[in-house]
C-alpha cells in the first residue's frame, strides 16, 4: 500500500467519530483516487458521504465535494470534474478554510487544463492556487506548479517549464507526498510524448526527441513504483506504445498495447485509451492483420467524444487517415485527414493562446 494511503488508514483508526475522521475519509477518496485505484472509489465514497451527512460539517462537506471532482477527473468523467470541486472552492470559502481553497484552485486549474480551456481562465486558478497556499498549503502550490509546468512545455517555453517542475518538486520532497512526486516526473516526460504527436504533425519530428521520449518514459515509470509504491504500467504502457508506433517498431507496439488498452478504457482512461487504440490498429494494418486492425479502428472511431480536446481528436484522426490509407479506403482517408488538419489547426491556435497567456502573466515562482 503506498505510503500516504497508510498514513491515511492509520490516522481514520485513531480518530474519534465526528468532523475529523468525515474529513480523513473524504480525503481518502481523494488519495484512492490519485493513486488509481479506482475500483475501491464506490466504497470509499459511500463511506465519506455517510460519515459527512451525519454530521452536517460544512468542511467535511466541503473536503467530500473535493474528492467527487478528483475521482471523477481520474474516472471517465473528466468534463463533470469541474462542478463539484467548484463547489468545494464556494464551500471552503465560506468557511474560511485558506488552505482548502487553495487545493481547490490548483485542482480547478489541472481539469481546466486538461480540458484546453482558456488559457487566461485557467491560469487565474493556478496563480491563485498560488497565492493562497504559500502560507498555508503548501501541496496545492507544488500542484499548480506542476500543471503551469506542463502548460509551459506545451507552449515550448521549456526553460521556465524546467524551472517550475525543479520548483514544484523541492515542495514535494519536503512535504513528503511520495505520489505527488511521482506525478511530477511521469507528467514531465508525458507532456514530452504530446511534443512529438505535435512535431510530427507539423513536419519536424526529431528521431532524436523519440529516442528520449521513450528513455524517460522507462525511467519514470521506475521512479513512480519506487517513489509511490503504484503500479502506473497502464498509463505508461500507452504512452510507450504511441513511441514505439511513431518509430516504426509495429509489433513492439502491439505487445504493449496489447496488454494495456483494455485495462485504459476500464480504468477510465478515456480520450488517453482512444488515441492508444486508433495507434494499436495502425501497428496491426501494419502487420498484416487487416481484419483486427478495422474492428480496432472502427472501435476508436466510435469512442471520439465531442468534449475530447482538439490535440486527442487530431491525434485520433491522424491515425485513422493512415489506417483508411493503408486499408485501401481512400475516401475515408481523405475524410479523416481533413478532420485531423482541422483539429490541428485548433490545437496550434491553443498552443499560441497559451503562450501568449504564459508570456503575459509571468512566472509563478521566482
């Protein structure tokens, strides 16, 4: 058991009933939740809602409305994140509870930013996440860190995308939360993953940015079962198979995404499991199994949502344009294609927005 989900146990078994112990549970969803275990989150939320509706505590409440937005950021509905952690924010500013308020913000910020929102709104909630939690959480300021760090990288301002992982990871470290650690350097080198979908669409995929992009997924997925004591093989799987597709090793690729796509949609891993599907067919069209590869494209074409971001869908898209074409369906290609360079376009445009947001408000650490 990793180790804050211990110490999470361990403080619920010394708790007295009453606010105290509603609060542990309901920031043991949370932690259930960040740590992917999501099979265990129906029970544990039942827990804390029954513990929290007993007693009527507005910061127990508060803490719950948290832990329904995180688990359904890690769940399958990313979109429904925002609500009720919005909630939390209102509640934990009535109350006056700083700390909470800021982990909101920062937790606003990572699902807004997951979402492409606009960039101006989105860094609104991590510079507040900011400004609260200095003096009073110091973990929310180490997450809105980290999410401006990756929003950094994809507006290829890498030096100051450096400067706030190095910064976030010093608060990590000295708070002790082992998975927000690990979040850290598995986020840095997934970010590095969306920078050669980008190249590579543009023309100027550097053979010598895969080559590292696959080292570091390796290295970060020891530091994570080390650092953590989770088992991140399914995020990192699909992120190592999309790797290995764009370097043409097509039956390595399949043997990772073999073992793991699967396992991505059940855990909820939308948008990150069609986009592993859409390139596990491509390797099989590649391999000769034609048969596998169209039901395998015809199941990630099904599973594109509307509230997907314009860089999954171009990715998506990218890669069933090379499945029609290599499936002899030129009219389909042609369609895929004109819809991927469409998303594209929109992707570029939030990468320049983005910047332009970045440059605009400065750093948010020194």
């Amino acid at each position: 058991m990793p180790n804050l989900l211990r110490r999470n146990e361990r403080a619920i078994a010394m708790a007295a009933a009453g606010a105290e112990r509603a609060r542990l549970l309901a920031q043991r969803v949370t932690l259930l939740a960040r740590h992917w275990h999501t099979d265990e989150l129906p029970q544990a939320l039942r827990a804390a809602e029954s513990a929290v509706r007993e007693l009527g505590d507005a910061r127990a409440g508060a803490e719950l409305e948290l832990a329904r937005g995180v688990a359904a950021y890690y769940g399958a509905e990313v979109d429904a994140a925002a609500a009720p952690v919005q909630r939390a924010l209102d509640a934990a500013t009535d109350t006056g509870d700083v700390g909470l308020q800021a982990e909101c913000e920062a937790w606003l910020g990572c699902i807004h930013g997951t979402l492409q929102r606009e960039p101006v709104q989105v860094l609104g909630h991590l510079r507040r996440a900011v400004r609260l939690g200095q003096p009073h959480r110091p973990l929310a300021v180490a997450r809105a860190l980290y999410v401006v760090a990756t929003l950094y990288q994809e507006a290829e301002l890498m030096d100051q995308s450096v400067r706030h992982y190095r910064r976030a990871t010093l608060i990590a470290r000295r708070e002790n939360d082992e998975q927000l650690l690990a979040a850290l350097h598995r986020y840095m080198t997934l970010a590095q993953v969306q920078q050669v979908r980008r190249a590579r669409a543009a023309g100027r995929l550097d053979q010598e940015q895969l080559k590292q992009s696959l080292a570091g997924l390796g290295s970060a997925q020891q530091l994570t079962a080390v650092l953590a004591g989770e088992d991140a093989s399914v995020q990192f799987g699909l992120r190592q198979g999309e790797m290995l597709r764009l370097a043409g090793e097509h039956e390595r690729a399949i043997e990772v995404l073999d073992a793991v796509v699967d396992r991505a949609a059940r855990a909820g891993m939308t948008w990150e499991a069609t986009i592993a599907r859409a390139d596990h067919a491509v390797c099989l069209a590649h391999g000769g199994r034609l048969l596998d590869a169209h039901r395998i494209g015809a199941l990630a074409e099904s599973e594109l949502e509307p509230g997907y971001a314009d860089y999954a869908r171009a990715v998506v898209h990218d890669s069933l344009a090379e499945l029609a074409g290599l499936l002899g369906r030129a009219d389909r290609q042609a369609r895929h294609a004109a819809l991927a360079r469409g998303a594209w376009d929109a992707d570029a445009d939030y990468c320049r927005r983005l910047r332009e947001a970045l440059l605009a408000q400065g750093p948010l650490t020194d």
